[in-house]
C-alpha cells in the first residue's frame, strides 16, 4: 500500500510539473494545457514505468515517461 501512494504521489507531482504548469516544447516554448486531451495513462506490464499521452489544442502530440522503482 505504501509503495501504491509512492506511485500515486510520484505521478501527481509529474503531472503538476509537465502538464498543469504547461506543456513544454522541445523549442522551450510552453503550451497551455487548456484544450488539450486528459492524459491518456498506459502503464507497462511489468509496472516499470508510466507512458503519458497528450495532445495539445494545437493537435502536437506529448509523451511523457513516469520510472516505477520497484524495491522489494
């Protein structure tokens, strides 16, 4: 349950950064988030890490990558 909260805690601050506070291009230009998709999350099958899919109102694709680790 505690490494759950991690994950969760992990992701929201990864979300805050790169999607709410505005997307940042590969130029450094920065696109609000208004009008864009909902973060498509795809969580990879052996949990090593989250793909974030986005698209921007101006139809450019985002994709972000969340690392898990995983000490058991």
């Amino acid at each position: 349950m505690a490494k759950t909260q991690e994950v969760i805690g992990s992701l929201w601050e990864g979300l805050y950064k790169h999607y709410f506070l505005g997307l940042k291009t590969k130029e450094g230009k920065v696109i609000s988030p208004i009008g864009s998709t909902m973060p498509l999350l795809l969580f990879a099958k052996d949990y090593s890490h989250i793909v974030i899919l986005i698209q921007a109102e101006n139809s450019q694709p985002f994709k972000l990558l969340q690392n898990i680790q995983l000490n058991d």
